[in-house]
C-alpha cells in the first residue's frame, strides 16, 4: 500500500495502546538483527516499523529527531533509535535501543574478525576477499557520489570538496584540521553569502497515518524537559563514564599502551564523524594503518567488507580495527590472542559510542523544546562538502590497494579492475544493494582466484 493511501486511510484509525518497557526491548532487539542497508536504510526500517506500522511516533516528531541526529558526530541512525527510545522510555529506555542497535553486530564482528585472522589464508576465503575488495572499492565511490549529489549545490561548496581532497591527496593533511577548516570557512561564508551555505535537513512536511503514541500536539514528558541540572548532572556522568576506563587503561599499561591510545583515538574519532561512518574512515585508516600501523591496508579494506555485510551502524568497522590491532600485537601475550582482539573490540565500541549516548540524553530535552526550528548550520554545510572530498581520497586509496597490489611500478591486476567496475555498474546504474553487489563479486572473486 503506498503511502498516499496510507494517509488517507490513517484519519479513521484510533490511538495504539502504550507500550511497555519489554515490549520496546524486543522490538529494538530486532532491529538490531535486520539494521542492514547503512543509515537510508536502517532510518529507512524505523521509519515503516515506528511511524508507518506500530505508530509509536508521528512522522513530524519522527523527523524532527532525525534533523537533530543528522546534526551531531556519529552514527545518526542508532543515535535516531536512541532518541525515540528516551523519548518513549526515559533513560533506560535510550539505553536499551541505542545498546541494542549495537550490540548484535559487536558480537558478529567479533566472531567474524576472529575467523578472518584465523583462517583468512585458506583458498576460499582468501578468493572470497579477493572478489570483496573491488567491490568494496566501488562502495565506497558510490558513498562519495550519494553525499555529494546532495551536499554540493554550488560552487562554493565544490571548491571546499576540491580542496579537502587536493588537502588529504597530495598533502596528507590530518583529518581533523580538515574537519576544523571547513568550519571554519562554513561559518566565515555563512555571513558573507548565507544563500551559497544553505541545506535542508529532511523535510519537516510530514504525512498522516493515523494517531500516535507521540503525536504532532503531544507534549513532551516530563522526563524530556530541559533543565540545566539535568544536563549538567549528565556531562559529570558521561565525563566519568569516559574516565574511568580511561584511567583503568593507562594505569595498566601506561598511556602509551595499545589499548589505551585506541581508547584515545576512538575518543576523537567520535567526535569528529561528522557526516557519518563514511567521513570517520578516512580518519581510521590515517591513524590506525598510517600513524599506528595496527593493520595493513588490506586487512582496513577487509574490514570494511565485513563491516557492509552485518547488522548495525557501518562505523562499527572500529571493532575489527580494534580486534585486529590487538591481536597481531599480542596485549595480552601470545597465549591470550582472541580474549585481546575481543577485549579490544569491545573497548573501541564503548569509547566510540559513548559521546552518542551522551549528545541524545543530554541533549534531546532542548531539541524537544525546539519543535520544527532546529536547522543545520552553515559550519555542517561545509564540514559535509569537504567529508566528499575526502571520501573520494579513500576511494583512491582503496582502488590504488587493490587494483596494483605491487605498487604503480607492478601490473594492473585486471581481474579485480573488472570486478570493480562491474560493481560501480551494479550500484550506480541499476541501484543494486550492496549486500546482493558483495556476494555476487564474492563468487565472482573466488571462481578467479580458484582458476589462477
């Protein structure tokens, strides 16, 4: 049924009955097994699961929690889930949806990092990756034209993309200075030509279908009142619940410590993503293969693959590079490899998600105050152009790994070269999804390697 038909029908439906607490656990333990798609179609699923089947939320409020989400670093579909689930449920009940939008694909990624490193040169799996990389590859020039047909509407913000990709190319410029430039440049040019830094966030017209638990005219409850003790009381909390594993760490094993500079780096890449799971892995890979050197260039493209292919926001890539980079450096001795890999894992998701947490609790009473006013800013504008310009360097970076795996100064493998032009086809021209792209490349890539 579409959703004009939808609306028109929604008018002669009643009010659902409340939902409890378990019941709202369940439903987000769910969605945490079929979150597939990245964030379109993960924001895509809660739309029809919350608004258009269960009515928990109206499609107005729906939207105006996503425009706040969009605004923020991180992943904006869990912190979405998080939201609602606050809204509906207090803190545990933000807690539980944005824990479990986690958690399945945690302990996936875990299992799978874990195989990858045990039996990744075994003949099948080395030619299923070896099918994934270009496909991966052609993900990801896909990311960079999807962010780009609707961040660059105009000249200016071409220049700020050209600019950050020329600054990451050529010049290897921290991705942090760059997310700082574009700030800084989106807030000078908002002044001076505040019609060339405008974008919409998502619609605020909404559609009708039928009441909801948490409707246009519902007021917020108390628990979502601002109040400055609240938000106060909160930071504390949050800045506690950072510090303490934090300082655990480095009593450990000193600041220098593996575990501990990934809790660091985490930290700051979470503040920084602005523009989703796609602008941090730039970031991911200057630090953790460039500075670091926790894992090779290969193994950020593998897990990459498997960070497409489970459940779960796309950013939790961060578990493999945290599995990975503990493992091969032996933290816990060489007798102890899996309980580090997974120990890592777990700690670069908690130092990752843990600002999302905070951004929606905290901040979620003030954006309810705020009803159809919340706007992006002219910094976000710009900070979005240039995250295109920088996405379109990790493109380069991947194909460069893939396609001459000796270097320039070796053959184009060619085989891989058609494989991810194949995919780019698949993605761009006939809108395939990448599940469906990955498999097919993957048989694709182990029917070459067993021929070779």
């Amino acid at each position: 049924m579409s959703m004009a038909c939808e609306s028109s029908t929604g008018a002669g439906q009643s009010k659902p009955a409340p939902i409890s607490l378990r019941e709202a656990f369940w439903f987000w333990l769910k969605l945490g097994f079929i979150s597939f798609g990245g964030p379109a179609g993960q924001i895509s699923i809660m739309h029809q699961e919350l608004v258009e089947r269960r009515r928990w939320i109206s499609e107005r409020r729906f939207l105006h929690a996503l425009n706040y989400c969009m605004l923020l670093p991180g992943p904006e579909a869990q912190q979405l889930a998080t939201y609602i689930g606050w809204l509906m449920h207090r803190t545990w009940g933000g807690l539980i949806a944005g824990g479990l939008f986690v958690l399945p694909s945690l302990f996936i990624l875990i299992a799978l990092s874990w195989m990858y490193i045990a039996f990744g040169e075994v003949p099948v799996v080395a030619g299923l990756f070896y099918g994934i990389k270009p496909a991966v590859t052609a993900i990801v020039v896909q990311a960079a034209h999807r962010i780009g047909s609707r961040a660059l509407k105009n000249n200016w913000l071409w220049a700020i993309a050209a600019a950050s990709f020329a600054a990451i190319f050529a010049f290897n410029v921290p991705f942090p200075l760059i997310v700082l430039s574009a700030a800084l440049i989106g807030y000078v040019g908002g002044r001076l030509a505040p019609e060339k830094f405008q974008v919409g966030g998502h619609s605020a017209a909404s559609q009708s279908f039928g009441p909801a638990l948490i409707d246009d005219d519902t007021p917020s409850p108390a628990h979502a009142r601002f109040h400055w003790l609240k938000l106060a009381l909160l930071t504390v909390i949050g800045v506690l619940l950072w510090a303490l594993p934090m300082g655990v760490l480095t009593a450990l094993f000193g600041w220098h410590g593996t575990l501990t500079q990934m809790g660091w780096f985490f930290t700051k890449a979470a503040l920084l993503t602005f523009g989703g799971a796609y602008a941090v892995l730039p970031y991911v890979y200057q630090g953790a293969v460039g500075h670091y050197g926790w894992l090779t260039p290969t193994q950020m493209i593998d897990g990459l693959a498997l960070g497409e292919t489970t459940p779960g926001p796309l950013i939790m890539v961060v578990a493999f590079v945290g599995f990975v980079g503990a493992y091969v450096s032996q933290v816990f001795g060489a007798d102890q490899l899996f309980l580090a890999g997974a120990v890592a894992a777990t700690l670069v998701t908690w130092f990752t998600f843990l600002p999302s947490f905070l951004f929606i609790l905290a901040g979620g009473p003030l954006v309810e105050s705020t009803h159809n006013e919340l706007k992006f800013t002219a910094p976000l504008t710009a900070i979005t152009a240039a995250v295109v310009g920088v996405i379109l360097n990790l493109a380069f970076f991947f194909g460069y790994h893939v396609l001459w795996p000796k270097g320039f100064s070796g053959a184009l493998d060619w085989p891989s070269a058609l494989i991810a032009l194949a995919a780019a086809i698949a993605l761009l021209r006939y809108k395939r999804g990448v599940i469906q792209v990955l498999a097919g490349c993957a048989l694709v890539g182990l029917l070459v390697h067993l021929l070779r």
